[in-house]
C-alpha cells in the first residue's frame, strides 16, 4: 500500500500536477500579519505586498482591515491599487470611502503624486456619483492646495454626497482661502451644505478662534437640527470661557437633544475645566428628559 508521500512522488512521475491554492495561501499569510501588527511593521515591504496581492481575494471584512494598513506604510506603492478600488466596480461603499481616505493618506507621504492628483481631478466630472465623491474625499490630504480651485467648482455637485466629500476634502486641505469660502456658503448653501461645512470646520486647526467665532456666532441663526452639528463641531475644539457661556445659554433650550450634546461634549473635558457650569449642571440631574437626566447622572460620576 502506497503511502501519501509515495503517491505523490508515483503522481509526480506521471507528469500529474497538483495545484496549489494561491488565493488561499495569500489570505492565510494576509491574516497572519493582520493578527501581528509588530509584525507587518518590521517586514514592512514584503508584507504590503502580501496585502495588496490578497485584496481581489479578501472578503469585505478582510479588506476593511487591509486598506489601514497599506494606506500608512504602502506610499507609491499602493496608490494605484487603492485608486482602482475606489473607482471601479466594486459596490460596497464602506469599502470605496475606506479606499479614499487611505489613498488620500498614501498620496500625503508619496514623493511624487501629481499623476494620480490628475487623474482624481479628471474623475470629478465622472458620470457616476459613488466615482466623483470617492476622488473629492481621496483629494483632501493636508496641504494639497493644487486640488482646491477643482473642488470648490464641485461645491455645487447635483449629488448631496458629492458636495459633502467636497466639503470634507477642502477642510482637510487647510487652506486659509478654503476657510473663508466654506464660512460664506455657511450662510447661503444648501441645508445639507450647511450640515457638512459644520461637521466639518473643526478640521481647521490652524483657525480655531475663527472656528469658535463661526460656531458660538452662529448658534442662534440656523435651525434646531443644524445647531446639534454645530455642536458636534464644537465639542471637538478646545474649550474655553466663550463655549462655557454659549453652553450655559444652550442648556436652556427646550430641545433636549440640545441640551444632552451639550452634556455629551462635557463628558469628554476634564470636570475642573467646566466648573463654572456646576450649578446648572445639578438641574439636569432633574431634567425632564430621560437621557439628559442619564448624561448628566454620567458626567457627576466623574467628579
């Protein structure tokens, strides 16, 4: 009785091939670097490799966790790759916008990006939607101001999602021009422009007291929903004597999801720095609403 390594070699001698599973072989090497981060990082070259071979053959899940990866140490080398994920077929669109902001990332610490900052320019007249969003977005690296005359003449995309990667992508830019634009069409754009441009001015680090001005001045002027943006926003920046106040007046308000961001942005601050709020604080142990009441239970336990 022949055994498996006789068969083998007696298969072998016939001229009979056994085929290896390349995809499989790819995905198990791809998982053993996604479980050991230390690991990709010390055979970096080799590993990105791995990765980008084994994306066509990865399931959603898997590719999720790939696109982080190559996107911070894969540089020119995945750029084009991450742009054919993101342009081409395929149809779910949490890896698409994943794809962007890792090949926005790539192109950032890229030597020379100016062929694929072409080509995400050229694709915002694409026909398709999911394409021009995803190149918007994939355009917002830090200090890539040659994209900015291209995206703000998409500010007036007919697709919402469009205008809202466009937004996104000129507050990552961090142009002080860019600032003042999306500051101007605060005042006239559309609700859904609005929405983005608050959610996404924090964004302007090197502005924060014109942020602030922007956010507290405005607090009173827009709509209910659009001031619980704004506060998303300001939550993010640092706080000080004019957002206690703006805070102090907000905690007022008959919206009690008003009142409960507020509570939330709280949670997030050291409570020595909001001290000045205490007093009304302690109302809202006695709030009317049951989450504003839980909020404000979670704050005190802190203290």
């Amino acid at each position: 009785m022949l055994t498996n390594t006789a068969a083998g070699k007696g298969d072998m001698k016939k001229g009979i091939l056994i085929p290896l599973d390349r995809p499989a072989r790819l995905l198990k090497k791809a998982r053993a670097y996604l479980a050991d981060v230390e690991r990709f990082l010390s055979e970096t070259p080799v590993a990105v490799n791995i990765l980008l071979d084994a994306l066509p053959h990865a399931d959603t899940d898997m590719i999720l966790k790939i696109l982080p990866l190559i996107g911070y140490a894969g540089k020119d080398k995945v750029l084009w790759p991450l742009y054919h994920l993101m342009t081409g077929p395929c149809k779910d669109e949490q890896v698409r916008h994943s794809a962007a902001l890792q090949l926005g990332l790539a192109a950032s610490l890229s030597d020379d990006p100016s062929a694929l900052k072409g080509a995400l320019i050229a694709k915002l007249n694409h026909p398709e939607p999911y394409v021009r969003s995803s190149c918007a977005l994939a355009l917002g690296w830090e200090g890539n101001w040659p994209a900015v005359e291209s995206l703000v003449a998409h500010l007036s995309d007919p697709d919402q999602d469009v205008q809202a990667s466009v937004i996104a992508a000129l507050s990552s830019v961090g142009d002080a021009r860019v600032f003042d634009i999306l500051r101007d069409r605060l005042e006239y754009g559309t609700r859904e422009q609005q929405r983005s441009i608050l959610l996404n001015l924090w964004r302007f680090a090197e502005r924060i007291p014109h942020v602030e001005d922007v956010y507290v001045g405005c607090m009173d002027t827009i709509a209910s929903d659009l001031r619980l943006d704004a506060l998303s926003g300001l939550g993010i920046i640092p706080l000080s004597g004019a957002i206690i106040d703006t805070y102090r007046r907000l905690l007022a308000d008959e919206d009690p999801r008003i009142r409960h961001q507020i509570l939330k942005n709280l949670s997030a601050e050291d409570p020595a720095d909001y001290g000045p709020l205490n007093d009304i604080l302690e109302r809202m142990l006695e709030d009317a609403d049951p989450r504003v009441r839980q909020a404000a239970i979670h704050l005190f336990a802190k203290t």
